[in-house]
C-alpha cells in the first residue's frame, strides 16, 4: 500500500484520537511543514473547541519551532479565521487543528498555504513523504536556530472587523430576523455577532455556547439534525436559520414553515448574485445539480467541474472565476481563498437586506428540481473500498444505459439526455458510500433511486459485506414549489 495516502482524505487528515490522529503525528505534521517551506519565518496555529485540540495544536506549534518557524498562536478560532490568519500577518503556513463535523471523539488537521488556501493533493503528499520516509532527527533546527512561540489572539477580532466592513450596507433595509446554531463549536462568539453588526434586526442564538463534547445537537448540520429546530424557532419570529458545523467551515440554511434548504439553491443564488453584473466562471463540486446549471446558462457564465473536497484546487487551475461551492462551502476570491461558512451566513444576510426580500421569496426565484442524497454507511474503510470498486464497475454497466456523459472525476457520474443524472463516489472522511442523483420529475427520480439501490443490495449480497444502515435525504420541494410570497407580518 502506498503509504503517502494514509494520512490526508477529502478535506485533510481527519479520524479518531488516538488512533489516526495523535499528539505525535500533530508534532511532526509541524516539523514537516516546517521543513516544506523553508524553516523560515512564521506559521499560525489554531484550534477548535473540541476536547483534545488545544493539546494537539500545542504539539502542532512545538513541531513548527522544532523545524525552525515561529508559531503565531491564535487560539480558539473557526477554521476560517485560522486560514484568513494565514496572508494576514504575512505567514508562510497554517495548521487548524478540527475535526469538523465529525463526532466528538474524532479530530483532524487541515494545512493552508500562504493565501490562506488550503494545500492541494500534491502539496499533502510532499508533506506525507517528509512524515514517513525522513529521518526526523534530520528535520530539528539546531538550538540556536528553533523557533519562537508568539500569541495571536486578537486575529479573531481583526477577522471580524474585517468581514463587517466586507458585507455591511447602509440605506434602508428589511426587518430581518435571524437564528444561528453554531453547534457549540467555534463561530459560536463569531457568527452572531457579525450578522447583528451588518444589518440584521434580531439574531437569536442557539448552541452558541462552546462545548468540545456538543451538548446540544451532532456537529454535523444535516435536515435530521436541523429538523428539530425548526419548528422552535418559527415560534420566534424569525425568517431565517443558519446552522454551522463545529469549525464554521459549513453553513446549512433552514427556514421556518418551509424547512431545509436544498443545498444547490444557496448555490445557485450565490451564482445568480455573481452573474447578474458580470459573466464569468462559476466553480462547482461534481454533485452540484440542475439548477445551478440552468442559472449559470441563463446569465451566460460558465461552469467547471471540481472534485468534492478540492474546489480550492479547481480555483487555483482557474484564475478569474468569480467563486468555487459546493453543498454547504462557499469560496469567494474577492473575500479569501478558503471556504468559509461565516462569510457565506454574512454574503446570504447582505442579499437579503440588499435586494429588501426574505430568504424564502429569493430561494423562490430559483428553478428547483427534486433530489436525493444517500450514505450508505459501511463498518470499515475497507469495506467501503472493496464494496464501491465493484458497485462503480455494475453502475457503468447498469445504470449507463441512455446516457449521454459519463464524468469519472470523482467516482462516476452519469448525466442522461432529459437532464437527469446520478452520482456514486466513497466518502474522503467517513466509511461512507454516497449517492446523489436528480431528475427533472418526481416519478424519474424514484425510478433512478430504485434501480441504483437494488444494485446497491445485489453488490452487499454478492461480496458479503454487510451493509450498516442508508441516511437518506430526498427533497421533492413541496414546500417551496408553487408556494406564494412571504410577507412581513
């Protein structure tokens, strides 16, 4: 096995402390950045809320000033600050400490460069060859040379100085009243107040207080987890729900009589507000659908296709695009390159106070088509990779039958003459198999999702391995399709 690969995933190096993660890897993850840029000058050190990140972000820092590079300490941040912090105090590297949205047990490491995006494929596998095949005695500083520990703290002050200063308008605007669940995770002093300090009449806040063990609900913001909420804060008043993710890296959106909303519509909208002064390149994930097509078509734009996970990678290959999405992340270059879930909360908040409309009667502007989301969640990683190479060969050979492309840039995607189309790809940070398909009907879209998941059971049957359990999510968009306009009560 090719030993450079078992570190970073989809979205870093993610797993369970103590067993992928540890405080001896985060020291010489350090000591190999260190090294990769020359061990020289500075790097930031940050770290979410969880129980076993300060410990692993110190061993992190030690590892920096052991390879020679000063480590700009920031505390306690969102991922985003963290990688923000990066070109702003003119550092050459960035190491967050975060799991993300994986449960609490669980812990990551995520490395930026010195545009504060995050390190590409190529730029992770030079640092997994320093951490496996260097001598790490080789890799110290003399002692004259180390590196010095400084404390940063006030950069999460200067992150939010910033940003309101980015997104807050002036003139007159709309009563608008939103509810934030930061999941007790990192935006929870973060999120609230920048949308108040930009516009917003009221902001509630819900899991606002930080909690590595995430009392209050699953990192995680999924229509299950946000769903219980739903119907709490529609009794307040407000127009809106933004959820964020334990590091704030993720935003999802919910709305009070409607529920959650479909991830590809934020995008679209986000695409809509790009386009609609400017033609240019809209940067998408390979499991982003139709209606951000048609958007993007209609404003005649373009689109170009990413891996999950690797949409920095796509807007690095991409000079000029005017932003890179995927479900939940947002990049937009005139802000940073990194994805961040507090800029997309404040961008959302700007439209709505700019175009004087609630988010529902914009989401309403938008073409929608039904879709669904399924895991299909395995008891290992190797079973999730033995399983998926058989069921990616039968998809080709079963479900390929009338299409027109067929994408294999993240597993398989297979797009069909009517517009529908199906994706199957392995999860980058779970043992997770994941299916994304969407039609332009209801009746299409069952018919897909059934073929796709008897073809599921058959491979499970075949190869003997038990499947865990399906998360499913199927949006038929009932409550926003046909609806009338919201207005102020």
């Amino acid at each position: 096995m090719d030993q450079r690969r078992q570190l970073f995933g989809t979205a870093g190096i993610r797993g369970r402390y103590l067993e992928k993660v540890t405080p001896d890897l985060a020291f010489r993850i350090g000591l190999a950045i260190a090294n990769y840029v020359g061990g020289e000058g500075t790097a930031t050190v940050g770290h979410d809320v969880r129980t076993t990140s300060p410990l692993l972000a110190q061993m992190a820092a030690a590892g920096l000033m052991a390879g020679g590079l000063n480590s700009l300490f920031i505390g306690t941040v969102p991922t985003p600050v963290l990688a923000y912090s990066v070109p702003r105090t003119n550092s050459r590297a960035g190491i967050m400490i975060t799991a993300s949205h994986n449960p609490p047990p669980d812990n990551g490491i995520k490395v930026f460069d010195a545009e504060g995006m995050e390190y590409t494929i190529g730029m992770e596998r030079d640092i997994e060859d320093i951490v496996f095949n260097m001598d790490p005695y080789k890799l110290h500083a003399p002692w004259d040379s180390v590196g010095r520990f400084i404390q940063g703290e006030e950069v999460i002050e200067d992150y939010m100085r910033s940003l309101i200063e980015k997104i807050g308008i002036n003139g007159r605007r709309i009563p608008l009243r939103i509810a934030v669940d930061c999941a007790n995770g990192a935006a929870s002093m973060v999120t609230p107040r920048v949308l108040r300090e930009i516009g917003a009449e009221q902001v509630v806040s819900i899991n606002c207080h930080p909690d590595g063990f995430f009392p209050g609900r699953p990192p995680e913001p999924r229509p299950d987890v946000i769903a219980p909420y739903i119907g709490s804060v529609q009794n307040l008043g407000v127009h809106v729900l933004f959820a964020h993710d334990g590091d704030a890296d993720r935003l999802a959106v919910s709305i009070p009589g409607v529920g959650f909303i479909k991830q590809d519509l934020l995008i679209a909208l986000y695409a809509w507000y790009k386009l609609r002064n400017r033609k240019g390149t809209i940067i998408v994930s390979v499991d982003v659908g139709i209606e951000v097509e048609e958007i993007v078509e209609h404003l005649g734009g373009r689109i170009v296709r990413a891996k999950l996970g690797k949409i920095h990678e796509k807007l690095r290959q991409t000079p000029g695009a005017l932003l890179a999405a995927e479900p939940w992340k947002l990049i937009d270059p005139e802000w940073g390159y990194w994805v961040d879930g507090i800029y997309q909360a404040a961008l959302l908040t700007r439209i709505s106070l700019e175009e004087k409309d609630y988010p529902l009667n914009l989401i309403r502007r938008l073409p929608f088509y039904p879709s669904a989301r399924i895991s299909i969640k395995m008891h290992s990683d190797e079973d999730k990779i033995k399983f998926f190479g058989y069921f990616e060969e039968e998809a080709k050979a079963v479900m390929s039958r009338g299409a027109v492309k067929i994408m294999t840039l993240d597993g398989i995607r297979i797009e069909y003459d009517d517009r529908s189309w199906l994706l199957l790809r392995m999860s980058g940070t779970e043992p997770k198999i994941r299916i994304y398909a969407q039609a332009t009907s209801r009746k299409r879209l069952e018919d897909i999702l059934a073929q796709v998941k008897k073809l599921a059971f058959q491979t499970s049957s075949k190869l003997g391995i038990e499947l865990k359990g399906l998360e499913e999510h199927i949006d038929y968009g009932e409550s926003i399709v046909g609806k009338e306009k919201t207005s102020e009560k």
